[in-house]
C-alpha cells in the first residue's frame, strides 16, 4: 500500500510554533506529528510514502531522510508553485492502483488498512474519510412562516454534521481529470470525478479525530496523548 501526505502549507494558524518549524513538524507528546503519522501508516501496513513538501522542505526532508529510521520507504516531491491539495497529484510519479492522500496534520485513531480495503471493495473512483461532527449554537434559534409568525423557538440546538477528516483513497484512473500542474482543491478534484459520473464513497470513521490545524485543537491533542501513551 501507498499513501501521500500532503506537508506544504505554511500553518499560519499555529504560529508562533510554525515560524521556525513546518507544521508536521510541530511535537505532540514529544514527537512531531508526522512521525505519529508515519508509525500509524507503517502499522496498517503502508510500505511506501510519498512526502509533498514545500514551506522549509528542508527540515522535513533532513528529519525523516529516506524513511529507513522509521522502517519504511519516504521520497519526497516539492512543488515549485503551489498545487494546492489536489494539484499536487498530477505530478507525482509511480502511483500505484489505489493510494491514500491525507494532509500532514492530523491526529485520529483511524485504521487506515479498514479504510483501504473499504475503497478496493467498492470499486469505486474515491473514498472519503468522514467523522461525525456535534456543533452547538450558542444562541436560541428562532423560525418563523412567511407572515413572520414565530413557528419555533430552540434554545441552543445541537447541530450534527459529517465533514472531510482529510483522509481519502484516490484510485489512480481519475488523475486525468487532473490537468498539468493545475492547481486544484481535493474538493474541487472530488466534484469534478462525481460531475464525470463517477462513484464517489464515503468511509464512516467512529474513532478519535483532530485536525490540529489550530492551536484549540492543537492544545486538545497534547492533552488526549498525554492520557493516552500508547496512541501510536
């Protein structure tokens, strides 16, 4: 199995950690959240990973070097203009049939081999990793009918929704929809695919997800590893 983590962004969010380091680099627990990455991938059985790097390539690429540390095999491929989440596909060589993308900063309990065999058993042209998402409004939420007649008063409704985790499982036909070092969105890719009549999935995940791509979630995952010890 192969998977390709997207590194590239700058983490504006997460400053001031993110002005020295890039944001797979950034510890939790005392390891830098790519390493968990990598450990969890390495566990589900992921052989070979492919980096995209771009905001201080140099760090990642001088920290993890070619993966034989970790017991798997890493390269690495920069951009040299911004291809956003997506883009970047286009100009990565030796995909296999079916590969995973995910971004660099996320913290889950996702078994990412449960996720793989899902994608090879639809058949479909992508998967998409999804978590279920409870919001409350903090504010009592008001309906009225087109007369402006109160129809109902909800003090502090809980919203449920499902959103991206930022794991999905692309199948290696669909990069045509791709054009040349274009810059495009996963979402953007994703409905482009369903547009074309294609199948598009989506896997339920259940388990611990974060994105720390924002110091809440952020200071949320260094407290749940810490209670945690085995996560990876």
């Amino acid at each position: 199995m192969q998977a390709i983590i997207l590194a590239g962004g700058k983490g504006t969010r997460l400053n001031p950690y993110t002005a020295v380091l890039p944001k797979p680099l950034v510890p939790i627990g005392g390891h830098p959240i790519l390493e968990i990455i990598l450990k969890q991938l390495k566990h589900s059985g992921i052989n070979e990973v492919i980096i995209s790097t771009g905001h201080l390539a140099s760090l990642i690429e001088a920290y993890f070097e070619d993966g034989k540390k970790i017991g798997m095999s890493i390269r690495y491929v920069r951009e040299s203009t911004p291809l956003n989440t997506a883009g970047c596909l286009g100009i990565i060589p030796g995909l296999e049939k079916n590969f995973i993308v995910m971004n660099g900063d996320i913290f889950t309990k996702l078994n990412y081999k449960d996720l793989f065999n899902f994608h090879k058993r639809i058949k479909g042209a992508a998967t998409i990793a999804v978590n279920r998402r409870h919001i409350e409004e903090p504010y009592g939420v008001i309906k009225i009918n087109a007369k402006s007649e109160l129809e109902d008063y909800i003090e502090k409704p809980t919203h449920t929704y499902l959103i991206s985790m930022g794991v999905n499982v692309i199948s290696r036909r669909c990069l045509h929809y791709i054009r040349k070092r274009e810059p495009l969105s996963m979402p953007e890719f994703i409905m482009r695919m369903k547009e074309n009549k294609e199948k598009i999935y989506c896997y339920q995940n259940k388990k611990y997800w974060l994105d720390i791509g924002n110091r809440e979630d952020f200071q949320r995952a260094q407290e749940y590893i810490a209670r945690h010890k085995d996560f990876f």
